[in-house]
C-alpha cells in the first residue's frame, strides 16, 4: 500500500511517497520558494532520472499539483495513477487540546484546526492550506493529520501548567503544549528497539536538537515533560529562537527601544539564539569559530550547551533517573564536540562515553559499557511515523465500516 506524507510549511513543501507494505521510500522530493516566480522542485524516485527544475509556484496548491505529477510521470514517477495513493498524512503544528493522536481529516477536524491557527501563526496556515489543496485534488482519498503536539498531550497538569492565574488556562488554554512530538515518539521507540526492553519499562531523554530545538522527558513510553512551551519559542537556545528568557527584560527594551511586543516576538524568534550571540545561526558555522577561537562563537556554543545540559538534568531529576539519554535532528546528528561536551560535564550521574565512538554517523551507540546511563545518536525520522499512523488510521477506517 503507497502512503504519500506531505510536510507542508510557510514557503515550502516536502514530500516522501511509501510502499508500506515494504517500510520504503519509493519517491521524494521538495517545492521551495512558494509563492515566488523561481519555485525550485527537485524530485527523485528510487531508480529513477532526479528532477530539478525552476518554475513559478505562485500557491500551495500548485505545488501540490507539481509533486503529484511528478510522482505519476511515466518517466520519472513511481506510480501508475494517483489512484494507487490510499492515503495521505500531514504533518501539522499544532493540535492544542482538540487532538491527543493522529485524526482522520473530516468537516470537524478542519474546523477545529482552522481555530488553532493563531497558535502557530507562522505553519498552521500552510499546514491546512496544504491539506485542504490535497482534498481537491484527491476528494477519495482519506487525509490523516498528525501533530506536532500530540505525543505530548500525555504530560500531567502539574507539568503543562503554567504558575500564572488558573483563569487564562480556563479561558485561553494558556499551557505548555510541547512540539517534535513525532520525532521524540520515534526516538523513545527506537532507544527502546536499541536496548532490547519494552519502552514501558524505561526513562528517556530525547535531544531533538535542530534549527528549533527541544528535549522531552519521556516515562514508560509517555512524554511527562517537554522543554518547548505554548510556542515552540520556549525552553533551549536556539538556532535563532532565544528559548527561555524572564519576560520582564523583554517589557524593559520594549521601553527603552519604543517598540511594539510583535517586534520583540519577532526578535526572540529570529534574531536570537546562536545567532543573536554569534552572528551565526547555523551550528557547522559556530564549530568553526570555536575551532578558529573567536570569542563570540565559543561563549554561542558554551551557552548552548549549558542550557541542555541544564535540562537534562531537570528531567533525570522529573523523572527520577534515566536509563538512556539520544541525541537527534541536524546538530544532535552532527556535532560530536557538542554531545561530548554534555555528555563529560554529566559524569556525576555515571554517564561515560566513547570520544572515539562519538565520532561516527549514523545510528550508534556512543555511551561505555561501564556508563550507567546509555547514550545514542539516532537520526530521527519523523515521516515514518506520519506514514505508519495513516496507514493504522486508514485500515481501522476500513475496517469499522465493512462492519
Ligand atoms: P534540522 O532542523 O534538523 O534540519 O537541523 C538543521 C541544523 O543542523 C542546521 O541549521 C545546522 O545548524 C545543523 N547541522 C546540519 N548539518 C550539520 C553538520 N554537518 N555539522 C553541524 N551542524 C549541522
């Protein structure tokens, strides 16, 4: 059975087409520069001539259309017709408190969606558009959306709430909601396929460290605790994003610079974090400074650090202990420095690594077998997950209604 997932963002869509039947991607490919006169597609079936072409994408929907096509050209594509398509899964930011797993998309779900735009401003606008553009071009086929919150909606209420007046929960749903739920889900079950143990009998960090970043404390299974907040603006440092920050500073330059709160919001999400110390938002850029001894570059990455450091400790503490701790996501992957760094400033609690093994790619394990805490690098796959909960919602579909 073929599952097309879709992850569609402000400027841009990403898309991987599966034969679940075999857990492969068959097709893959991407649309960038939505909504300019030079779109860029670049697409690739497996065995197939790659596709790269620049052409105006004046909307979703276009792009839509284009990844469709291409994926049922005779000469590039991997499919027949868009018939062999069963199903679609969508990524989407944010589920708030409507959806606590993966839905089906109906009437219902879309408005409720449509009333959780305005708490993620800058995807859930793409994320429906994108779901909506494929329910025109694909009426039969099911929708399924998948949040980036819902692996999150297990935390308590002691943990999600924050201390401000109970009324603005009541009233607004002011809470942590947490994001990369996915990708953390995926994490939590991978440690556990890596360790041999059943995922209900472990405690697990995981570091989904990437341009956004955010660590969850994930218990027997369930995230009881997640470092991103109502926004996914909270908690580490970012690439651009500043993370946690006494909101009493941010009143103070309001004052002091005259300007408005959206111009403050939009500083803390994009001029902040590694970027706002070092000038460079980007962690191979902060690596090379820190190998060239630029000051800058070397309090970014110390700070960076620290702050997860910080949290993992905070969560061994929230969950009292830890049986395995996993890095992910472009730098959690590729920054050996970083994860030493961590990993040695955690020896108190009998972390040990492996500096030699610490330097590979890939899936492995870096933790000593003396470590008491074991200690992984997991490249994360986010669309596995989309396509698996599809094709589970799909069949449950089925089968209710053959009943
Ligand atoms: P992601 O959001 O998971 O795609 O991660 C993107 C970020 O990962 C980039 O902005 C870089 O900071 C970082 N990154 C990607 N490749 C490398 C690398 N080879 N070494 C260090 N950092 C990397």
């Amino acid at each position: 059975m073929k599952i097309l997932v879709i992850n569609c963002g402000s400027s841009s869509l990403k898309y991987k087409l599966f034969d679940m039947d075999k857990d492969s991607v068959i097709a893959e490919g991407r649309v960038e520069r939505i909504g300019e006169n030079d779109g860029i597609i670049t697409h690739q079936a497996v065995d197939r001539e790659k596709v790269n072409k620049t052409k105006p994408i004046p909307e979703h929907s276009v792009a839509i259309s284009e990844c469709l096509s291409l994926l049922t050209d005779p000469e590039v594509g991997a499919i027949e017709s868009l018939n062999d398509i069963k199903g679609i899964g969508h990524r989407v930011l944010h589920g708030g408190e409507y959806f606590k797993q993966s839905t089906l998309v109906d009437d219902t779900a879309l408005d409720q969606m449509e009333e959780l735009r305005d708490l993620g401003p800058l995807h859930m606008p793409a994320n429906i558009l994108g779901i909506r553009s494929c329910m025109k071009l694909m009426p039969n086929t099911p929708q399924v959306a998948v949040f980036d919150t819902a692996f999150h909606s297990t935390m308590p209420k002691h943990a999600y709430l924050y201390a401000v007046p109970y009324e603005l929960y009541q009233r607004y749903r002011i809470r942590r909601y947490g994001f990369h739920g996915t990708s953390h889900n995926y994490i939590a079950l991978r440690v556990a396929q890596l360790m041999n143990r059943d995922v209900k009998e472990l405690k697990i960090i995981s570091c989904h460290l990437g341009n956004g970043a955010s660590l969850a404390a994930i218990d027997g299974g369930r995230s009881v605790d997640t470092s991103m907040g109502f926004t996914p603006l909270e908690g580490l440092m970012m690439g651009t994003r500043s993370g946690d920050i006494d909101p009493s500073a941010l009143e103070y330059v309001m004052d002091k610079e005259d300007v408005p709160m959206a111009n403050i919001i939009n500083m803390l999400n994009k001029h902040s974090g590694l970027y706002g110390i070092a000038g460079a938002g980007d962690m191979r850029d902060i690596v090379q400074g820190v190998e060239d001894q630029k000051p800058m570059h070397m309090l970014a990455f110390d700070m960076y650090e620290y702050r997860i450091r910080k949290y993992i400790g905070a969560y061994i503490a929230a969950m009292n202990g830890v049986d395995a701790i996993a890095f992910t996501a472009g730098i959690g992957e590729n920054t050996p420095s970083l994860r030493a760094k961590i990993c040695d400033n955690l020896s108190y609690f009998g972390i040990a690594i492996d500096h030699q093994v610490n330097q590979q790619r890939g899936e492995f394990e870096l933790s000593t077998p003396e470590s008491k805490v074991k200690v992984y690098v997991i490249p994360t796959d986010e669309e596995i997950m989309i396509a698996k909960d599809t094709l589970k919602l799909i069949t449950e579909n089925n089968n209710k209604s053959k009943q």
